[in-house]
C-alpha cells in the first residue's frame, strides 16, 4: 500500500514549525545573548528588548524578529512566512548574592493574538 507525499511529509512539516528563544542575563545586567532553538538546530542570537535584523543572529531563513519585554511577547519572520509569535512561558531567577542574580526567560512560539 502506497502512502500519498503529504500523509508522509505532515509530520516532518510540524517538526519544523516549532521555534523557541532561551534569554540567560546574569547580574540583572541587560538581556543580551539568547540561543534560538529550531527543528534543525540551535543558534546564537542577540536577545535585547526590540527588533533585530538577520545580521544579528545565525538562523538559516530568519528575517527579523522583535521581542517586547515590557508585554513578554514578540513576533518574527522566516523567508517566504508570515508573521510569527513568540511568547514567554517560563521565567525563573536564582540569586546568589545580592549582586549576582541569573535570570532565565523561554520563549515558546505561540499562535499570533496581536
């Protein structure tokens, strides 16, 4: 019994629509390095509060992306896409004195409300 190509290569294509943004600061400082997580890889970004251009990290395909961290949510395009959301779904800070502090945000792509 033959498959049809698309019953084969859904599940490949849900794989690959997931994309999700860890921010790591350390003393509180700004957000700036966060690793962007796909199906094919992890990357290298900048992840400080506004937009960004595909100068600014590694990810084959990203066109730009913007994060808003006064509403903890942000958006980004890939080559030949729309309009895609993240939003933030974890936040946990540890403190270790009270000059060192690590906070850690994840951001989880999301179905686009705004």
């Amino acid at each position: 019994m033959r498959l049809p190509t698309l019953a084969v290569l859904a599940p490949l294509v849900a794989l690959a629509v997931a994309d999700k943004l860890v921010v790591e600061v350390i003393c509180l400082c700004s957000y700036i390095n966060g690793q962007w997580y796909t199906a094919y890889g992890n990357y290298w970004a900048i992840a400080t509060d506004g937009c960004h251009g595909p100068d600014q990290t590694g990810v084959p395909g990203l066109q730009n992306y913007c994060l808003d961290f006064s509403r903890n949510r942000g958006h980004f395009y890939f080559q030949n896409q729309g309009k895609r959301c993240l939003d933030v779904v974890e936040f946990t800070q540890t403190s270790y004195t009270p000059s060192q502090t690590t906070s850690r945000m994840v951001w989880d792509e999301v179905a686009c409300t705004w």
